[in-house]
C-alpha cells in the first residue's frame, strides 16, 4: 500500500470516529455516590 493509500485510510477512520463520538455524545446521567457511614462516638 502507498503512504498516500494508507494516510486516506487513516483519515477516513478518524472522520468516522469522529462522528460516532458526536451520535453517541459520550455522556452519561450522574448518579449519587452517597453511602451511610458510621462515625466514632468522639466524632458526634
């Protein structure tokens, strides 16, 4: 393959990447991470 074959390739893949970052936006929901915790008598 020639480096201008390769680098169309590569180009392609990273077009194609990039659009599927976009659809699938990456984000998701937060949730809490509450969590009950027992404190030492001194503490209270």
């Amino acid at each position: 393959m020639s480096g201008r074959k390769v680098g169309g390739i590569l180009i392609v893949l990273f077009v194609v990447l990039l659009i599927a970052a976009l659809v699938d936006g990456g984000e998701q929901p937060l949730r809490p991470t509450e969590q009950a915790i027992e404190l030492p008598e001194a503490a209270r």
